[in-house]
C-alpha cells in the first residue's frame, strides 16, 4: 500500500493531492472501480458515502476533489466513480460532494471557480431545499442521496 504515504499531504498544508485525468475519458465511462472490501461502516474526510451505513474508502476516490460544476458521479450500486461528461486529458476529475455525503466530517470554502458555486460546503443535508432541488436536477446526487432529497422535498 506504498499510496498511503501520500497521506503525508494532510501534515503539509501546500502539498495538495488531486485525482487528474491522464487521457480523454467519455461520459459514462468508469473512472474508478471500488469493491465491497474499501466499504466501511464510518464516515472519515476520506470516504465516500455508499447508504445510510455504508462508506467507500479506496486509495484513488480519496484525491477526487469537489467542484461545484463536476465532471463525475459515484455509481453507489457499482461502487464506480462515473463521467458524468466527457472529461479532457489533464482535467481534474471532480465530483459535489453534497451530492454525495449526508453531511461532511469537514466543511470548507470552495474556490472551484464555477458561476455557480455553492461557496460554503457541507453535506447534502445543509443544501437549502432550492439548493437540493439543484443537485437533483442537474444530476449530481448519487442514488442513495436522490433518493433523501425526494423525501425531504416531498417529490
Ligand atoms: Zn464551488
């Protein structure tokens, strides 16, 4: 697991991480493929969330950053990060993290850059219902996640 020495990047503020595609990657292709043994039962900052119990942590998915314009998606029933869109070589691979995480273990300020940026960053159960509605409709939430925001807008 010589990967895991990468983790010396949460000790070393300006060593930053991030998941870059190294070649063209077509919409709906898979990025990454998780497995049921990466599944654990607690959230940390480096985990994906699977369902209500369930968190992915795989060596890859922990360096995908959050954009509020993304370009992936977490398949939570094939535990794969998707392409959401067609994604260019050396592009950052990214996907919203709200639309994925019920809440998160750390909040941030985000500074992706997009003419629709959320600015203040927790998990998907602080959006405003606006705001839940968004990530539905754009297609950004995972499965397990749409299916949290449908009951809370009552849809
Ligand atoms: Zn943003």
């Amino acid at each position: 697991m010589s990967k895991v020495n990468v983790v010396s990047a949460e000790i070393v503020p300006r060593l930053r991480l991030q998941l870059v595609a190294s070649e063209s990657i077509s919409h709906g292709e898979i990025i990454v493929q998780g497995c049921e043994e990466e599944v654990q039962d607690h959230r940390t900052w480096r985990t994906l969330q699977v369902d209500e119990s369930r968190h992915l942590r795989n060596e890859f998915l922990n360096f995908v950053d959050h954009s509020c314009s993304p370009n992936a998606l977490l398949d939570v029933d094939k535990l794969a990060l998707l392409a959401i869109r067609d994604i260019a070589a050396g592009e950052p691979v990214t996907f919203f993290y709200p639309g994925s995480e019920v809440e998160l273990s750390q909040t941030f300020e985000c500074q992706c850059g997009s003419s629709e940026c959320l600015r203040s960053i927790n998990g998907g159960f602080y959006l405003s219902l606006e705001q839940m509605r968004w990530t539905r409709d754009k297609g950004y939430c995972t499965a397990f996640m749409q299916r949290q925001f449908e009951r809370l807008l009552g849809d």
